[in-house]
C-alpha cells in the first residue's frame, strides 16, 4: 500500500475553482494508477477521474468531463485535480486512491486498495 493525503478542498461558489492535492509516500510513484472519488450525503461514492501511468491513459465522469483535469507531479508524489467551472452538485467529500494496476475501463472503487482521508469540496449558488 501507498499512504495518501488529500488537501485543498473547501468552501466555494458556483463557477469558482479549486485544485485538490493528493501526496503520496513511497519510491513507486510512478507506478501506480491514481484515481479521485467523491461522496456526496447520502449518496454512493462515485468515480471522478482517473490516470494510469502504465498507458498514459484518462479517464473522466461524464458529469466532470471538461471541467476537471486529473495530473500529477512524479517529482513531487503528488497528484492533482484540477476543477474548474464548479457547480453546487460537486459538493462532496473528495478522495484519492491509488493502486498497481492497468486501467482498461473506467475503474471502480474495489479496484483501488489505497485510501486517503478525503478533503470537503462544497459550492454554493
């Protein structure tokens, strides 16, 4: 396992953005497929965005495409989302995963055996 550490979120309105950060411990960095989730209340998490390194292959929510941009630092262990034109039904709470895998398809949460803590991501009108 990876230990992850989300930061960045908080409270924004409509149309504003954020980036969120996810550090990563670890000499194999580079190897591993980062993914960002999120769970609104009383809802199921639910896929965000995803990268793998071994493809050089994205994958994005049809609900954040265009607007969010997933990234990462291999310098830094870092990785990034990028959210732009935000909208209230973003608000939830935003987590980063990480696992060795090959992403052929959009991944799902069981493909992922690293946690972070999730950061709040919340927009108002």
């Amino acid at each position: 396992q990876v230990q992850l550490v989300e930061s960045g979120g908080g409270l924004v309105q409509a149309g504003d953005s954020l980036r969120l950060s996810c550090a990563a411990s670890g000499r194999t960095f580079s190897m591993y497929t980062m993914a960002w989730f999120r769970q609104a209340p009383g809802k199921e998490r639910e896929f965000v965005a995803a990268f793998s390194w071994s493809n050089l292959r994205t994958y994005y929510a049809d609900s954040v495409k265009g607007r969010f941009t997933i990234s990462r630092d291999n310098a830094k262990n870092t990785a990034y989302l990028q959210m732009n034109s935000l909208k209230p039904e973003d608000t939830a709470v935003y987590y980063c995963a990480a696992d060795v895998i090959v992403l052929l398809r959009p991944p799902r949460e069981a493909d992922f055996g690293s946690w972070g803590q999730g950061t709040q991501v919340t927009v108002s009108s």
